[in-house]
C-alpha cells in the first residue's frame, strides 16, 4: 500500500482524540446482527470523533467535551432503536422524515420538557454532522422543546415586538457605502444608476458624496417576509425570486424548493411586504453577485444566509427597537412562533398549517384550507 503524504490526511488523522465511552450500546448491539454491528460501530466512531473534535464550530475546530459527546451519542442510539423498530430493519443513515416523525411522537408523549429538549438537540448534531461531512440536507425541526422556567418569557414575540421589529427593519441596511467599493470598479459602476435614481440625477453626475446613507430593501424585505410567512432559516437560504408573487401577495414555494419536499404551498403575504419584496428584486439586478443565481437574498459575503447570520441580524433589530431579550431564549424561530401564535388567535388552526406550511396533523391539525384573503386581512390585524 502506497504511503499517504501530508496532503492525503483526513482532519481525524491530523488530530487524534480518545473516544471514553461505549460506542454500541448493549440495547443496539441485541437487534443486530455481526456484520450489521460492524458496520455501526463503524458510523457510530465516525459520529463519535467528529463530535469530539469540531462538532460545537466546524469553522473553529471546537468540539464537545466526552460528557456532551456520551449523551448526544446515546440520544441518537435511542432514536435509531426506534426507526428500526418502527421498520422492522436495521437502518444505517437516519433521515430527515425519520427525524420530523420521532419528534412529533416526542411532543404528545408524557416525557419530561428536558428530555424532549435534550433529545431535540442531540438530533440536531447528528443531522449537522451529515450535512457537514457528507453534504446531506440540513434539518429544521418545527419544534421548539424549552426547559420550563417559570420566569422565562415565552420565546414569541408579542404582537407590539413584532411592530417594532418590522419598523426597525424598514430603518435599516443601506446599499454598500462608496469607500467599501471604491477598488470594485465593476461593482461601483453596476451601482450607480441605483445611485442615480435615489437622488434624480444623470449617472454621469453621481459624485463620492451622493453614495451615502442610501436605504436598501434587502434586509427589509427578508425580516417583513419571515414576519408573514415565519420562514425558517433554511426556507430563509433557499427563498428564490420566482416565489414572489407580487401581483396576488403571496409567496408560491413549489414542492421540490419547500422545506420538507412533500407539498407545493401558497402562503399569503400583507401587500406591503409584496411591495417590498418587489423593489427587492428590481435593486438586487445592480449588484453583480446575484448575475448567475435566482436565491433571493445573499449575505456580504455572497453566501446563502444560515442561522448564524440570521441569529446576528435579529440580535441588531432587536436592539434597534429596544425589545428587551435579556432571560428569553429568542432565535429566528421566534418570529414564526409568533406567526404561528397570533394567526391561530385570529384565525384558525387551519390558517396556521396553510401559512406556516406544516405537513402533519401533530403538529397543528388536519389540512382545512383557509383562504388565502383571509389569512392576509389577519396579517394586517396582527401588524
């Protein structure tokens, strides 16, 4: 066997860690058989390593300690028994629809919210180690287990938050000032007419000075949608400009760009936020990163925007518009929990599945269409 350079070694290689607990739990190893065991013992050390060693940040190489890394592993064995019992066969890759239905029997079961909790996330790092190391989709739970803590607020933002989110992001993000783009002759000249029109004047007037404090509907666009739709912050990353329909106010995400893969879905938007969104899309043709893709909204750094940065965005609104998250345990999903709240408050549970785009009865309730005008004149009740 020829010997491997520097260049061929793996991450685990280069970094050995020692693995302090059990891989193949006694439960696990009595439903296989030999080479069924082998094999995963195989997956499970792979899973093991990669915990211990950047599964906390990938970008930091930061991983577990051996406790957290123990009881995720022994989690995900659970969750494995359970698919194989429920199929009556040894299945080596969970899958995402494994995931959704374990943890909607999770939610009607009479476990403790910790355990639920703890299960949830455990789900989470396996899900987040086969995107990462095999390019698998990643997983968005609809569900939100939280330890209950009696003074915790709930982790929705309430209908005045919402009103001060949606003006906080009206205020904010400015196209790109002219010193950050000074040396990007071809990016500078792709603005200018954006520049021009702003303050209606010829592009050959357009001076250093005219380029300040210029509002973009970007960000104002994105943050109005997710109050609408509540969109996760995969359907965030994977939002293209053909589901805008601003015409009718709605956003018509087809079966095999939604989430799940599983439906079509007409979700209904307020017409300002329609609005919006459309001079969204006309300003998004002057910059040169959007030329060869249709995904609706990039970061600075021309990527697809990920919880990370949704999660710093939310953090500047928040302060932007004084909404006190001291003690809350706020995220991205809090402004769908919101959604999900006040639309049941002001319509239905149905309304709810249709807008929030839920596939099974457990989690909201059987399909009943609401119409798509009602769900909107409840949008504009909601603020």
């Amino acid at each position: 066997m020829p010997k491997k350079s520097d260049n061929d070694l793996s991450p685990f290689e280069e970094r050995t860690v020692e693995i302090e607990f059990p891989l193949v739990p006694k439960a696990a190893s009595r439903m296989l058989d030999s080479k069924q065991e082998f094999d995963y013992r195989e997956r499970r050390e792979e899973f093991a390593r990669w915990l211990l060693i950047e599964g906390k940040d990938t970008r930091d190489i930061e991983g577990y300690s051996q406790a957290t890394a123990k009881r995720t592993m022994y989690r995900v064995s659970y969750f494995e028994r359970a698919v194989w019992e429920k199929e009556d066969e040894y299945v080596p890759v969970m899958t995402i629809d494994h995931a959704d239905r374990y943890i909607d029997g999770l939610a009607y079961s009479d476990k403790s919210q910790s355990h639920k909790h703890h299960t949830l996330h455990a789900l989470k790092r396996y899900f987040k180690w086969r995107h990462h190391e095999f390019g698998e989709p990643e997983w968005e739970p609809d569900r939100a287990f939280t330890v209950s803590n009696s003074q915790k607020p709930q982790d929705f933002f309430k209908e005045d938050e919402r009103r001060k989110l949606r003006q906080a992001a009206l205020e904010y993000g400015t196209i790109p000032a002219y010193k950050t783009i000074k040396t990007d002759e071809e990016r500078r000249e792709r603005l200018k007419p954006l520049v021009a029109e702003h303050h209606g004047i010829d592009v050959e007037e357009v001076g250093t000075d005219d380029w300040e404090d210029i509002p973009s509907w970007k960000v104002t666009s994105l943050v109005w949608t997710t109050l609408d739709a509540g969109l996760r912050p995969i359907e965030v990353a994977n939002a293209k400009t053909h589901w805008v329909d601003g015409e009718n106010a709605v956003l018509r995400i087809p079966k095999d760009e939604s989430a799940k893969n599983e439906a079509n879905w007409e979700v209904s938007l307020r017409r300002k936020t329609a609005k919006a969104l459309n001079r969204w899309i006309e300003e998004r043709e002057y910059y040169p990163e959007y030329d060869d893709t249709d995904t609706l909204w990039l970061t600075q750094k021309k990527q697809p925007y990920r919880s990370k940065h949704l999660g710093r965005l939310l953090e500047k609104l928040c302060a932007r518009a004084e909404i006190d998250t001291t003690r809350r345990d706020v995220s991205w999903y809090s402004i769908r929990h919101s959604v999900g709240t006040y639309m049941t408050r002001e319509e239905d549970l149905a309304a709810t599945q249709e807008q929030l785009r839920h596939l099974r009865p457990e989690t909201t309730m059987k399909y009943d269409a609401a119409p798509v005008g009602d769900r909107r004149d409840a949008l504009d009740r909601m603020g």
